[in-house]
C-alpha cells in the first residue's frame, strides 16, 4: 500500500519564484524517496512506504523529512496519507484535525471532518452543494454517486476518489537536473561565520538530494556570495571547499565549509549565495561488515586532512613526492596534492642506513669547537657513520659528503656530514624524531 508526506507552503503563489522554492524543495527531499513530486502548486508529496525499514520506521521518517524541508522552506504543513491528495487535504486541515494516518479507514474518517470547499474541486459547484447541504466532505461523499456524476464534472469525482484511495493517482515525478546549479535570495544579509553557515543549508540540503538521487559524490563545489550593487558594489565572494575523497553527506560538507568561513572576509554583507557542483563521480556502495573496516579508518585520515587544508590554506598540508636521486635535498619532495595517497608515491624501502624524520630545506652551518660538530652552544659527539655520498657530477655540481648521526648531551639526535674536499666544515641537514 502506497504512503504518502505532503509539506504544503500555504505561502505558495503561481509564480516561477514559488515554482523554484519548491524546486529546492522537491531536490532536498530526495534523500528519503526517489519518488517526488510538486504537488497542486503549492506542495511538495513523496511516495515513502519503500523508504520505511531504511529510516527507522513511519515516525522517524515523518520527522527526519520534515526538519529537512523545515530548513528549506518555511513556513510547512505536513500530512501523512495513503493517497496524495488525501495527505494534501490533512495537510491543511486545521490543528484539530490528525494530520498522519496509515490506513484508508483512518484516511476517510479524518476527511469526512473537512469542508467541502477544502477541495478545490469543488468550487465551481459550491451554491448546488450548498443547496443540498453538503457542507463536509463526508456529506457529499455519501451523496448518491450516480447523481453526483450527472451534476458535478469528472475533475471532482477523481478528485474525491484519489483523495479517499479509492483509485491509482497519476502524479508528475519530480526529475532532477544533469547539473547542479541553484541559487538563494537571503531574507537577512550575513556577513560573519554562523550566519553564512546557517544561510547555505538550504542549498547543501538540495545538492545532497541530488547527489543521493543520482548515487553519485563530488570532489568540489563552489559557493558564490553575492554581495549588493549599486555604488559600492564588488564582485562576488568566491568560496571554493575540496574533498581528497568524493564526498555526499551533510556533515562533511558542513564541516569544511565551516573552517573556511572562518578564514573568509566578506566585504560587504550577502543578499545571495549561487552553489555550484562541479564533476560528480559514481560512488561505490557502503558494505556494511561485521568486522573493522580499514576503508573507514582511510576515510577518516582523509577528512581530517581535508578539515586541516580549510584551515591552514591548500598549501598547508604537503604529501612526500620522493624524487630518485642520490643527494638527499633532491629525494625530500613534497607536493600540495591530497587527492592521490601517500603510498602510491613512496619507496618499497628507505635503506638500512638511518634517515631523519626532519630534514632540512638547506644543510646549515656549524661551528667547530676542538675539531667538534657544535649545534645550539652543544658539542655534538658522533655516535654512527660515516656514509657516503658522493654524486652530482653530472649536473656540474660534484658533492662528496661523508655523513653522520651525531648526538648532544641531552640526547637529542641529529644527521650532520662534512665535505671531504676541506675536512673541517660541519652541516646540520637533519632532526631525528
């Protein structure tokens, strides 16, 4: 049996702005059926009975979809019905009145309470109804069908029936777009961090029902705000998340754009914010298994290296891109790429001689103290080595250094080495851990 949410904008006009809210509307509420519809101009419904086991039950979905459309839109009233015209009529109905039935017995004992002219359907024939005193639904549904067809039209018998399930219901599904692109007028004009937040939630709400429709997650998107023309006008604010994983959920996008608002200064307040999805990707089933996943702890480190890259800039956060060479400062490679991992990248094996975790961009100096290596006031003594490298012959810079582990008298650990051609200069080129 087929069951119905409707959320009603009693706000709603026949206008192409109304037609685009309840466009955003229709997009956000694709995450719990893929069977929606804009309903009777002024209303969004959504088929759910397939949807019930997935979001814990007719409660729990009810509520989960109507905080959803809540945040798109408002003011809503929602209905629950096994017809959708029937769930349109709840919907409306006044406080008194149960706005959440199962069953087609429920259904029709709920709207025998309503006026006849809650249908709209009815309007042309309101002074006949009148005069027979039929003033509820339930007073012209008890009418004598024959006669009720030879003096209304068919537009008001489909109507009663569809509305009392009595027969199927032909509504227009609600097909999405190919690309992405929305845009919101703000009611208030935001200009700091939570406000910003808190006036694109309606456009995620969108993208991650159109993401959800089309089983599909993206790498980056871009928010355009939209400050006021006039004589101080300026072009808009561009903000830019990206994702090293393709993402589709709520809180990965909140979580990255809010870091980046931190760090974004409008100058001027909004009046609009414009999204703009860029290259959507298939993404891969979530399978879910009795044990540990180690797809999920990946996962994990890849959000927060995304969450760090929005708050330290994209050039914070560098991935090792080992170059094959023998000179050490040509090996230590790094790259502000996050999107392909780290062990594509790295060697099979690093050596049985010791590296630095920290190695420095360029060798430092030392100064010498009774023919000692001496870093920070310290005498360094040299506990391991030397190692040889010798190489750079072929670009015209010939190095020959004989490297060391040397330690100080907390010890501290470092890699120093010497040139060979003059035996008594030191270099600090890297830290232990």
């Amino acid at each position: 049996m087929p069951l119905w949410i409707c959320l009603r904008w009693p706000e709603a006009s026949r206008t192409p702005e109304s037609a685009a809210r309840l466009h955003a509307l229709a997009l956000a509420l694709l995450r719990y059926s893929p069977r929606v519809a804009c309903f009777r101009h002024d209303s969004v419904v959504l088929e759910v009975a397939a949807s019930l086991a997935l979001f814990g039950g007719v409660r729990a979905l009810f509520r989960r979809a109507q905080a959803t459309a809540h945040k798109v839109l408002t003011p809503l009233l929602p209905g629950m019905a096994p017809s959708a015209t029937g769930a349109w009529l709840l919907a409306g109905a006044p406080c008194t009145s149960g706005r959440r039935v199962l069953q087609p017995r429920s259904l029709a004992r709920e709207l025998d309470k309503l006026f006849v002219d809650s249908l709209p359907e009815t309007l042309p024939h309101r002074e006949w109804l009148e005069n027979v005193g039929c003033h509820r639904l339930g007073d012209l549904r008890r009418l004598p069908r024959q006669g009720l067809q030879q003096r209304s039209s068919p537009a008001l018998m489909h109507a009663l029936d569809a509305a009392y399930a009595r027969v199927h219901e032909g509504v227009a599904w609600f097909h999405p777009p190919a690309r992405f692109r929305q845009a919101h007028d703000l009611d208030f004009h935001p200009q700091h961090a939570p406000a910003l937040l808190a006036a694109v939630q309606p456009l995620l709400l969108s993208l991650c029902g159109w993401l959800q429709n089309r089983q599909e997650a993206l790498h980056d998107f871009t928010l355009l705000i939209h400050h006021e023309k006039g004589r101080q006008s300026c072009a808009p604010t561009r903000v830019a998340p990206r994702f090293s994983a393709a993402s589709w959920r709520l809180e990965d996008f909140n979580r990255i754009l809010k870091e980046q608002f931190q760090h974004c200064t409008l100058p001027l307040p909004a009046v609009r914010l414009e999204l703009v999805a860029g290259p959507s990707h298939p993404r891969a089933p979530v399978a879910e298994t009795l044990f540990p996943d180690p797809a999920r702890h990946a996962q994990e480190e890849q959000r927060l290296l995304d969450l760090l890259a929005a708050r330290l800039g994209q050039g914070g956060i560098l991935r090792p891109r080992p170059l094959a060479h023998h000179l050490p400062e040509r090996v230590n490679h790094w790259e502000a790429d996050l999107s392909a991992p780290t062990s594509a990248a790295l060697p099979a094996a690093l050596g049985v001689n010791p590296r630095p975790f920290w190695l420095l961009a360029e060798p430092r100096p030392l100064p010498v103290r009774q023919e000692r290596p001496v870093h920070q006031g310290r005498p360094l003594r040299l506990v391991q080595g030397p190692e040889r490298i010798e190489t750079g012959w072929y670009e015209g810079l010939h190095h020959r250094r004989d490297y060391f582990v040397a330690e100080d008298p907390q010890g501290a650990r470092y890699w120093v080495f010497r040139e060979r051609e003059t035996g008594d200069r030191w270099f600090l080129h890297g830290l232990f851990a």
